[in-house]
C-alpha cells in the first residue's frame, strides 16, 4: 500500500471501499515547526462520477487498485466523446469531453505515445506522453531575438493558449509539456 506522496495522476485508491481515479494533487508545506507536509488530493468517484477533495498527511497509506494499462491511440471525436483505439487488439474505448478536461487540450489526431487504464475491461482515464508536438494557429508575427526572455500568447491546434517566446512564428509547431502545460522548444 502507497503512502499518499507516492501517489500520482491517474492512480486508482480505495476511499471508503469506492475505487477513485488521482486527478490532480497540491503539495502544502505549513511554515510552522514540526508540522506536517500536507496533500490535497482531488480524487474522481469512478462509481458517481463526482470530484471528492480529500487532504492528507505525508505518510497517510492508501489502498491502491491494480489496474491494467494498455496502450491506446487517439483516433477521433465522436459529438462530445473521445474515441481511442487499443493498440494491440484494435478495440475501442470511449470517454467524454468531461473526464479529459485537462488532457484534451494535448490531444490531436493519431496521436501515440498514450496509455489507457483499465478498470472491469472500462476505460478510467489515459496517460499522456510526457510532451506533444502542437502546431501554433494564431500569435502575433515573430520578433528577433532579444535575449531579455520575453513571451507573448499563442493559440495551439487544440485550443489551448500558452506562452511562447517571442520569436516563435505562426504555423511553427512546438514541442508543450503536458505535465506543466508550458512550452518546452521548437520541434
């Protein structure tokens, strides 16, 4: 059984004898003496569907859910749903708009490189590669380099807006963490 700082984004606990998926976590560092590094773990209902907020010391255990993970391409959209394809036996696997809120801004057509968990043969959530490769659509015109490390808004493919420096060119496509949401270089 994990302690709750070795929990991660997409790992699926036991609360209360209901399975919850890890969406997102903050790290809480009280500035008093001798008190506890705090986790506030925001955690999917994968029965209700609901967000839970929960908080947690460091070395709190939870009950981890062995679940199996395959990997997956993303092929299309169907209406609201995400489509992505097994790699291995070609079947499909469907999940809303809703529960990728903070993937969907990384995924684009043929995407690889992505991993589905698997809870009863359902699919629960995908693992992004760490970084993608995005086309910029729309950011003013490129200036040459100043060296003063200054960023200026882009629109990538997906939607997404971040901040890019400001050397950067529309249609340039760039490489974005999608662990931190930021650009990392050109591509």
């Amino acid at each position: 059984m994990p302690r709750i700082n070795e929990l991660k984004k997409g790992d699926v606990v036991e609360i209360n004898g209901v399975p919850h998926i890890v969406k997102s976590y903050d790290v809480r560092n009280p500035s008093s003496r001798g008190a506890s590094t705090l986790y506030k773990v925001r955690f999917n209902n994968l029965k209700t569907g609901h967000k839970v907020d929960e908080t947690f010391k460091g070395e709190d255990i939870v009950k981890e859910i062995d679940c199996p993970k395959v990997p997956v391409m993303f092929s299309y959209i169907d209406g609201d749903n995400y489509v992505f394809m097994n790699n291995e036996d070609y079947s499909q696997y469907l999940l809303s708009a809703e529960e990728l809120e903070d993937e969907k801004k990384y995924i684009t057509e043929g995407l690889t490189g992505i991993t589905a968990i698997l809870l009863d043969e359902q699919i629960l959530t995908v693992e992004l590669p760490t970084n993608v490769e995005l086309e910029i659509v729309d950011t003013t015109p490129g200036t040459k380099a100043s060296g003063a490390g200054r960023t200026k808004s882009a629109v990538l493919s997906t939607g997404y807006e971040i901040q890019v420096p400001e050397f950067i060119e529309p249609n340039e496509v760039v490489k974005v963490s999608t662990i931190t949401g930021k650009f990392l270089s050109r591509a």
